[in-house]
C-alpha cells in the first residue's frame, strides 16, 4: 500500500511540475500530456523543453514522503555593458534550491540583421559545476553598433539529479523578446 501512495504521490508531482511546453501536443489535454512527459522522463536519459517555469527532481523518502530540488533558470535582457566598454550584453543563471550533481549554463546573444532575420553574434563560456546548488552565470557579448539595434538574449540550462532523484537530468532554454539598445 504505502509503496502504491509512493507512486501516486510521485506522479501528482511530476503531473503538477512539468508543464507541458512548446515541444508539446497542443492538441491532447494538458494533464494527458504532462503525465507522458513524466513517464518519458523516468525513461529517458534527459526532458528538453523551453521555458523558465521551474524545473523538480524529486526522491521518494518512505511512507509516501518526498524530497524535492527545485531548479530555475533566468535570462536577462541584452543591454550595455556596464564593464566592457562599446559592448551589449546578456546573462543567464542556472540555479537550484539544493546541491545537485551537475549543473550547466550557457548564453546566446543574437542580433537582428535587416534582411536575414536573427543571427547568433555572441555566446557566453560553459559555466559547469559539480555539487553545488549555484547560481551558475554565463555571459555573451557583441560588439555595440553605435546606432539602435536589436538583440535577444538565449540562456541554455542542463541540470543533472543527485543519485536516486527523477529524472537523471533536465535540459531546456530560457529566451528574452528582442529588446532595443541603442550605444
């Protein structure tokens, strides 16, 4: 019995956390396709979705009790720089409310180019640490136009579980609207 409310319990949160994103079917109910993103998660190596909802592994801890790490990932807006001078910037952070076994951070800095549409002009160092609970920052760059320009920032976030959590690990993007800089 307990090992059945474990279960249960275990698919209530995992139904609740895991929004149903982009990548999703859009067509199925939203409960119908969170309970196949949980299922597919225990069963895959990694879940990638986009978005900045908060991310949980949880670990069952006996009669029907959960441990949970709660992760998120922000992006910030391109803008000037305050320390590189000539320079539009934009930052992502991974973070996690408890250590975890690894956790990753990357960031994109793409400008619109008239006739071309969005091309990636900047991307930050892979910020990667074991262990911790962060907050992990990656930083791009580009070059200022001397004129108004556009750019958006997109952050690329990897977070691996502790043993025993579910699931193994979680990848999935943060991205920010276009945002005018003029420097």
């Amino acid at each position: 019995m307990a090992t059945l409310a474990t279960a249960l319990t275990t698919a209530a949160v995992a139904a609740l956390t895991m929004t149903p994103t982009a990548t999703a079917d859009t067509s199925a109910p939203a409960a119908v396709v969170s309970a196949a993103q949980a299922r597919a998660a225990l069963s895959h190596a990694s879940l990638i979705r986009s978005g900045n909802d908060p991310i949980v592994f949880t670990k069952a801890n006996g009669l029907g009790t959960m441990d949970v790490i709660t992760c998120t990932a922000a992006t910030d807006y391109p803008h000037n720089s305050a320390g590189t001078p000539s320079a539009v910037t934009g930052k992502s952070r991974s973070s996690c409310t408890a250590p975890v076994a690894q956790i990753r951070a990357q960031a994109e800095l793409w400008r619109y180019l008239e006739g071309y549409g969005f091309s990636q002009t900047g991307i930050g160092s892979l910020a990667v640490d074991f262990k911790v609970a962060g907050p992990l920052t990656s930083t791009a760059y580009d070059i200022c136009q001397g004129r108004l320009a556009y750019w958006k920032t997109i952050g690329r976030h990897t977070f691996y579980a502790p043993p025993g959590y579910s699931p193994p690990s979680l990848s999935f993007k943060t991205e920010t609207p276009p945002v005018g800089v003029n420097c």
